[in-house]
C-alpha cells in the first residue's frame, strides 16, 4: 500500500483533531451517548455473570413430590458422595474459593448442594402450588414422580416392556441458571438414579431409557417464560438493525468529514496537488471510513457474544458480513463526500440514504419470518439477514459468498466511480470558485455537461430533502417535548398500568410496535398533551419565521410573515380574510354532518359537554388556532412558494399535498380513501391560497374545520379523538365505515369526499366566471 | 532551458465564451514571470491549467518537458502550487499538517524532521507550530500554508496573487523568500494585479487582458513598446487598447 493511502487512513484516528475527519459537536454527542450505553450494556453484563444469588438466598433445593422410596434410598447413598464434593468446593459465600465459584458458574456441578426435600401431592400438573413450594423452600427444581413408581419400575424390569412411565419436573425461569442447573440435574443426577436402578434390579443391557422425563417451565408472572426464543428473535431483528445503524451513523459523520470537509476547509486542493494518484485518495478515505464504522459495530457483535453467549462458528460470518457492509457503506458516503462541497451538503445528501437502509432493515425486521431465501444472496438485505441467521448459527454459505462478493463488486464499482468524479476537474474547490463567476458572465444557453446534470440533481435531492424533513424535524421535536410531561404524568393512570399489563402477554415484535403505537394515541389524545402543544405549536410558527429570518435574510423580522404566506399589512383584510375561512370551515364542516344525517349514519345527536370538561374544551379551542396555522404554513404558506421557485405551480401544489396526506397516514385508523380525502382537501386549501395569495383564509377554514369536526359536533380529527364537546354525534348501528370514516373521522369518509369535491368544484367555477368577467372587462374598457 | 511552456492554449467554461483565448508564453530555469492582468482577465484559470487542476480546451502546457494532461502526477511532485485562497484544516496543527502532507509527498522519513526545522525556521513558523490553525492570525495561516506547498522542494513554483490579503510585514517576508529560490534556481510563475509586486519580482512581465497575452517583456521593454514614461501607464495604454466593452 502507498505510504500516502497510509497516511490518510493514519489521518482518521489522529485524536488532536489532524488533517482527516473531525467530528461535529452532535457526533461527538452521540458518541458519548453511545459510550454511556455500552457502559451500561456491560454493568449489565457484568451482572449478569454475577452469581449474586450465591450471596442473596441460596436457590439450590430441589423439591421431591411422590418420592418413591427407591428414589429416598438412592438420595441417602449419594449424600456422602455429596457432601464431600461441597467439602471440596468450599463455602460458596467465601471469596476466598472464587475458583471453585467459577468452575460452579461453568460446570453446573451444583447438585452437590441440593438438598431434597419431599412433599406429597394427588395433583401432578399443579404448577402453581409447586412455585409457591419452590419459591418458599429456594428451590429452582420440582420433580414429581407417579404415585406407583416402583411398582412401575418393577413391572419394567420384569416384562422389558416400556410402560410410559413419565416424571414431571418443574423449574423456575426467574433466572437463565435455573435453566442450566435443571439440565444437569436431569443428564447427571437423574441418570446415575436410573443406572442405580438398574444395578438394583439386576438389569445391564437396556437400550431405552426406563422412564421418560418431561420438564416444563414454570411460567414466571414476569413473562419469559421463553428467553431463549426471544433472544434469538432479538438476534435476527434488534443486533443487525443497531449495527446497521451504528455503521452508517460512524461513517456519515467521519466520511463527510472528509473530502466534503476538506473541500469546505481548503486543504483538499493541497491533497488534490500532491503526488499522489486519486485513486488512492479515494481508497485511504474509504479504507479509513471502513475502521472507523467498525470499531463500534464490532464492539455490538462483541457484546452479543459475551452477552447471550453465543459463542458459535457463525461469528465469523458475522464479522465478515459486518465488514462488507462497512466497506459498502463507507463507499457510498465517500461518493457522496466526493460529490459535495461541504459537510452540511454532504450529510443532508446521505441522509435519504440513510433512511433508506433504514427503511430497508424495518422491512426485514417485519419480514424476518417467512422471507424468500432469494433474499439472502443480494447485498443489503443478504447482510440483514446474514448476521442473524449467523447469530443463530444457520449461516446460509452460498447466500454468504453470493452476498459478500456482489457487495464487493458494488463497493469497487462506486469507489471506482468517485476516483473518476475525483478526476474531473470541476470538483477542486479553487475551480468551484471560479468556475461560478466565470459561467455566470458568460451566456446562458450551453447544453449541460453530465457532471454539471449530476450536480443539479444532486442539489435537487438536497432542496427537497429539506422540503419533506424540515416539517417533520419541527413537528417531531415540538411533539416529543410534549409527550415527555404527558408521558410522566400518564404514568400514574390505570391506562399505563394497563400497558405494562399488556406487554407481558405481547410475543412478537409486531405486537409490541402495534402496543406502543396504541399507547401512542392515548398520549396524543391526552388534555396535557394538547395543552401543551398549544405554546408547541406557537414556537413552531417561531421556528419557521426564524429559519427565514436567519437563511433568507428578511428584514425586519416582520416582513417574515409575509413571506410564510401571512403578510401583515392590510389588518383589515387580514380580519375579513380570517373571518370568512372561520364561516367557510363551519359551513364545510356543517354539510359534512348534514350528508351524514341524510344518509342515515347518524343515530342521535345530544349535548355532550359535561361539567369540568370545559377546561379541555376551551384547551382545545386554544391548541386549534395555531394548529391550523402551523399546517398551512408547513404546506402551503412555506412550502408551495420554495418548490414553485424550483420548478412549477403544478408540482408545487400536488407535491405538497401529497406530503399532507402522507403526514397524516401515521394517525390511526387511516385508509386508503382518507388518503385520496386528505389530498383533496390539501388540493382546495392549496387553491385557495393561490387564489388569496396568503394563508389567512386556508388556517381559519383549517382551524374551523377542526374544532366542528371534534368540538363541537364531536367526531374524530384525523384519528385524533377529541376530548370533549358540545355535541355528542352517536353513528347508527347500521352506520357504514366507507361514509362515515370509521375510526380515522370523517376524513376517511366518502361524505367528506363530497364535500370537498363539491368546493373544488365551487373554487374552480368561480375563478373560470372571474376571468370571464375579467375578460368583458377588458372588453369594455377597450371598446 | 525552459521550463514551463503553453502553447496556444484556449479555455472556454460555456460553449459561446472563451475564458482564455489562446495564450503562449515561456518561463526558463531561475527566472519569475508575472501574469499581470485585471480581475477577471483569466489569471486564475490560466494558474490553473498550469498546475494541472484544469484542463485546456485545446493546446498544451508542458512543465520540464512533461505535459499537464498526460503526467499530472509526475508534474505534482516538481511543482507547488500555491495561493492566497489556502485555507487549512482549523483544528490540525502546522506540524501535524506538515507531517501528513510529507507522507503524501513521499518524502524520505529520516528527512522530514530535518526539512521541517529548516522551513519552519525559514518562515518563523517555530514557535506556533503547535498552535491550532484557528488560532493563528492569517499572515501565519498564510506562512504555514506555503511551507506546506514548499514541502516537497519544487523546482517549479505557480503562485496566485502572492501579496494578496497580506500585511506589509509578511508580503515582504514573502516576496524576499521568492526572491531567495529564485537565486537557487527555481522558476517562479506568478499572477498579480499589483504593478508593483510585478516590478520588483518579475524578470518578465506578460500583460494579460480579456484571456489574452497582449504584450510581453521586463517592465523597460513594457514602456518601450507603448511608448510611455511609466510602466503603469504602459500597462493603462495596453488595457484600453485592447479591452473590449
């Protein structure tokens, strides 16, 4: 390798900050982050090794139930035997034997420890009374022998016919060990009982076991009653997701720091100057990357080792699926690290990439179970499924060497594509530099050269990258700040007991996404959530205003507004504007519940607001004022203008309110005719505000509509279940889904399809007669 | 002997502008040619095809017989190029920078201890060297970021606009050290806009004006051609004479 190629891999882990990667303060973060976890991760581990029940209550008792007397006897002649191995092994208590305690922690010797006790039961399956017994008597094993045994015994040793005798044993799951020690109780102790049996009997040469012994778990009130499953089940879903995570996540934020970083800094030209082939530089940076993503998700595969100890063959090809993921990974970044100008570029070009791996892995999570084998051979999904099915030790070898060798090719072919962008010349910094004044004086209309296409694109994805996750940051972090207080003090409801109640019986990891997001919806319909969200929705308005006060360099701040679609000038036309959306959203909102009235979906309607649950209401008033405005900023106000600057009105409108519809599509009970409602109405809220050039009108009606919708009709928003309101709108019982909505609101309605079709309708013939009028107009004036 | 040498080279960045329109000149061994030119004139660009990080649309540069486009990399290690642009990583250090980029250069490992001392001391960069970038003032940014481009002791050096942003202090540091290899033998191309960074350095002066060389002499010559007293009236007269509007 070229000394060069050295030096810049050398240049990744130069720790006072060298001419490679540096990390960003929210890298840094997250790495201390992730450090606290692995910290915790081992404590944990370290417990887990810990025999602290030597130390606690002595659990080694092994409880007897029907003891035949041959049984009794076999105990009494082995008590010498075990007495001396407890001789021998010393106090467990005593630190001084920690030898002894390790070898008792490996071999499971422990039987040498158990002391028998005998009860006596009619009831052989009553596990419920034999876990009392376990628990009082700190034994971890119930054996339960038939009431006859001997006899049994007898009658098999005398025919050589095998009678189905079957002992029973129990054991407790409240912890791994218990599970272990049972093993070598039944493969040690048991079987020296059986061959003494025989020795009694006389009898040498049998082939089959004399008597068969079924062991059960007890099953633990804490629910795992089957750890091992769920561990393996976390072994195929949870460990390759967080490595997936922790290697696109280390080398997002140590590749963009290269070359992009380098370009934004300068000191890429100096390496771009040196001697050295680019090709090289490409393969240092990726090679570096590679290390870098590795150290950490070596560490996770290190911990599944030790931690479930899966110490199996099937870790060599995790670490090599591991590693060619990395070195996949760590090209892809490098591209674009080559194709970016700066850090910020390049991190918010990868970030689609990002979440689609991301959206990749959750496919396979959800698909674990019965996927096609084809799945495994190709790159991406084959290192998914790879590392778990090695976890497992089931590694597939034709899919790991099918895998491993088209990721290889992919990896060589894209670090071949960036030493060849590396070479074109306009990827020097000095050359940007220049090359923006020099074309912007020459004349415009030059065919694009393809880097020039590639470069529009590129910046394209960025522009709307931004335009899909600004909103979705904003309202994420507002809605998160929120739903820690309501979480907090959600805690204390029965509903939160309910749920931990609930997740004990959940098996798969779909119930528990399907459970959390339930809970979810409670915390969303929570008063304190929606109060909360009220100053939440406020500051998001803020966010907006300050990110175009800050980026586009609007002055005075409050001629922002206007640029959000809110201008200030005309107070009275704000205020007749605002007013008539107000009027309009109830008129909406009132035709919806008049079709559903028609139609015969409505059973009664009552007056539902009950003493004390008009602070909610006046709550939820409150929270829908800027709830409406904050949407219509999102996507309408905000949006629509920026996308139409890139390319045109029709975009503009139906991109926006597709990301409308898609944004509601995580609210519960959403069907596909709620997505095709949501466009709609996002369609007439976007026309309106083409037609009145401001949001004023599209928030009123937006916030109208909603209040109708939950407050005062009282009926779903969106999957939202309002807290209170003025009426109660009961559906019939021969009320059908697809008018009313169903659990979504009427949203998911065709009632509401008709209505906003009827708008769109209105909206459009009205604009048709004003150009019409506007045309005679015309006519007139010229005439 | 002559060391670099462009022959009738033509950039055009869009298909209906030339930026430069077909430039030819040549620098021999010990001698510093200036580019002199008004912003915009095509200095930059013509900077950059020299040092290989641009392509000429048609024509070539050839560096000590090797040409830009065929050897590039060959061309870097008898090259440095330098600019006032230079920025440095901010959280490295001008020894760490120093190291690494003497790995790049390949440079023998018993020497660079050697060759650091020597460039440090000559440029008085010792006594930061290891102080983080972004704490140094720009003079000494400046400083480091030539050491390094010196790193490899290039025979030939480019170097746009020198002076450029400098303080008087160290562009007289700057123009004395040029002046130093100059004495050694090494051939020195520079691009300026600063008549007297050009009088006071340069052996030969080419007037460039709207991507092409209009004249080309010492600064006496200059006077003599355009007939005029001073050398920035002969430089005026050039300008309007062939500065299209």
């Amino acid at each position: 390798m070229r000394r060069g190629t050295k030096a810049i891999i050398k240049s990744f882990f130069n720790f006072t900050k060298g001419a490679g990667a540096k990390a960003s303060v929210g890298a840094f973060v997250s790495c201390l982050v992730f450090i606290f976890v692995l910290i915790c991760a081992f404590v944990s581990y370290g417990l887990w090794y810990f025999p602290y029940h030597l130390w606690s209550d002595e659990v080694f008792n092994v409880i007897v139930v029907n003891a035949p007397d041959s049984f009794v006897e076999y105990n009494n002649s082995t008590e010498a035997n075990r007495e001396a191995k407890r001789d021998s092994f010393g106090s467990l208590t005593d630190l001084r034997n920690y030898k002894n305690i390790l070898r008792y922690q490996y071999t499971y010797d422990n039987y040498g420890y158990s002391e028998f006790i005998y009860k006596e039961s009619e009831a052989a399956y009553d596990f419920v009374t034999y876990q009392k017994w376990m628990k009082n008597e700190d034994a971890y094993l119930t054996i339960v022998f038939p009431d006859n045994f001997d006899e049994l015994i007898d009658e098999r040793f005398s025919d050589g016919k095998l009678n189905s005798i079957e002992v029973l044993t129990y054991f407790r799951t409240d912890s791994l060990e218990y599970g272990n020690m049972k093993d070598q109780f039944i493969s040690v102790y048991l079987n020296d009982y059986q061959n003494y049996l025989r020795k009694t009997h006389n009898v040498t040469t049998i082939e089959t076991e004399d008597f068969r012994i079924a062991d059960d778990p007890v099953p633990d009130p804490k629910g795992n009653n089957s750890l091992a499953s769920a561990i393996l089940a976390i072994g195929r879903t949870v460990v390759p997701l967080i490595i997936f995570i922790v290697i696109l996540f280390a080398a997002m934020s140590s590749g963009t720091n290269v070359i992009a970083g380098q370009k934004e800094n300068g000191t890429f030209t100096e390496i771009i100057m040196s001697p050295l082939p680019r090709s090289s530089i490409v393969i240092g940076n990726t090679a570096g990357v590679t290390i870098k993503a590795l150290i950490p998700a070596l560490i996770v595969v290190l911990m599944t080792q030790t931690h479930w100890r899966f110490i199996t063959p099937g870790i060599f090809a995790v670490l090599i699926y591991v590693v060619s993921l990395a070195l996949l990974i760590s090209s892809i970044v490098i591209l674009i690290s080559v194709i970016n100008n700066n850090i910020i570029s390049a991190q918010t070009a990868f970030l689609p990439i990002f979440l689609l791996l991301i959206a990749v892995c959750v496919t396979c999570i959800q698909n674990y179970r019965e996927v096609s084998e084809l799945f495994h051979f190709f790159p991406v999904y084959g290192h998914f499924y790879g590392i778990g099915n090695s976890l497992a030790n089931e590694t597939n070898i034709p899919a790991l060497i099918s895998c491993i060798l088209s990721s290889g090719v992919l990896t060589v072919a894209i670090g071949a594509v960036s030493a060849n962008l590396l070479h074109r010349e306009r990827f020097t910094v000095s050359v940007e530099s220049v090359r923006n004044s020099e074309v912007h004086t020459g004349t415009g209309t030059h065919r694009l050269s393809f880097m020039e296409r590639a470069d529009l694109i590129t910046s394209n994805i960025v522009f709307f990258a931004d335009q899909i996750f600004y909103p979705l940051a904003v309202l994420s972090v507002f809605q998160l700040l929120a739903v820690v207080p309501t979480v907090i003090n959600i805690m204390s409801h029965p509903e939160y007991t309910q749920f931990i109640l609930d997740l004990q019986n959940v098996k798969t990891i779909e119930e528990i996404i399907a459970t959390t997001f339930e809970v979810f919806g409670i915390f969303l319909s929570d008063p304190l959530f929606l109060g909360l969200m009220f100053p939440g929705y406020i500051l998001m308005i803020l966010t907006y205003l300050l990110r175009i006060y800050n980026r586009e360099k609007i002055r005075p701040f409050t001629a922002c507004f206007g640029k959000l679609g809110l201008p200030l000038e005309n107070r009275t036309k704000v205020i007749k504007s605002y007013l008539t959306g107000l009027v309009l959203g109830l008129i909406m909102m009132g035709s919806v519940l008049v079709i559903l009235i028609i139609t015969g979906q409505v059973n009664y309607i009552t007056f539902g607001l009950e003493d004390g649950i008009t602070v909610t209401f006046i709550v939820n008033l409150l929270m829908w004022l800027p709830q409406g405005m904050t949407e219509e900023i999102m996507f309408r106000g905000f949006m629509i203008p920026r996308i139409r600057e890139k390319s045109n009105t029709a975009v503009a409108v139906i991109l926006s309110s597709f990301l409308f519809s898609a944004f509601h599509s995580a609210n519960i009970g959403f069907t596909p005719l709620a997505a095709v409602n949501l466009f709609l109405i996002a369609l007439l809220f976007a026309l309106i505000y083409l037609k009145t050039g401001n949001i004023w009108m599209t928030s009123a009606i937006h916030t109208m509509w909603n209040l109708t919708q939950g407050n005062i009709i009282g009926l779903q928003v969106s999957g939202t279940e309002a807290a209170s309101s003025v009426l109660r709108t009961v559906y019939g019982k021969s009320a059908m889904d697809i008018v009313t909505g169903g659990a979504f609101g009427s949203e998911g309605g065709l009632a509401v399809t008709a209505v906003t079709v009827t708008g769109l309708i209105i909206l459009l013939l009205l604009s048709s007669l004003q150009r019409i009028r506007r045309k005679q107009k015309h006519a007139t004036e010229s005439a | 002997m002559k060391v670099i040498s462009a022959n009738d080279i033509h950039k055009s960045y869009t298909k209906d502008s030339e930026t430069i329109k077909g430039v030819s000149f040549e620098v021999n061994e010990g001698e510093i040619y200036g580019l002199l030119g008004p912003n915009g004139a095509g200095k930059t660009t013509l900077m950059l095809m020299i040092s290989t990080l641009l392509e000429p649309t048609s024509g070539s540069v050839t560096i000590t017989d090797l040409d830009t486009r065929k050897d590039a990399l060959e061309i870097h290690r008898r090259i440095g190029f330098l600019t006032t642009e230079i920025k440095l990583d901010p959280l490295s250090t001008p020894n760490k920078l120093y190291d690494f980029f003497a790995e790049l250069y390949d440079i023998p490992r018993d020497e660079i201890r050697d060759r650091k001392a020597l460039q440090f001391g000559t440029f008085g960069i010792t006594p930061f060297a290891d102080k983080k970038i972004n704490e140094l003032s720009t003079g000494m940014k400046q400083k480091v970021s030539i050491a390094i481009s010196l790193i490899h002791d290039p025979k030939v050096i480019i170097f746009d606009e020198p002076t450029n942003g400098l303080d008087i202090l160290t562009s007289k540091q700057v123009t004395d050290y040029l002046k130093h290899l100059r004495s050694k033998g090494h051939s020195i191309i520079l691009s300026t806009h600063i008549f007297s960074v050009a009088q006071e350095l340069c052996d030969k002066i080419g007037v460039l004006v709207d991507g092409k060389i209009v004249a080309e002499g010492t600064t006496d010559e200059l006077t003599k051609i355009t007939e005029t007293d001073t050398f920035e009236e002969a430089f005026f007269k050039l300008y309007v004479e062939n500065h299209k509007e």
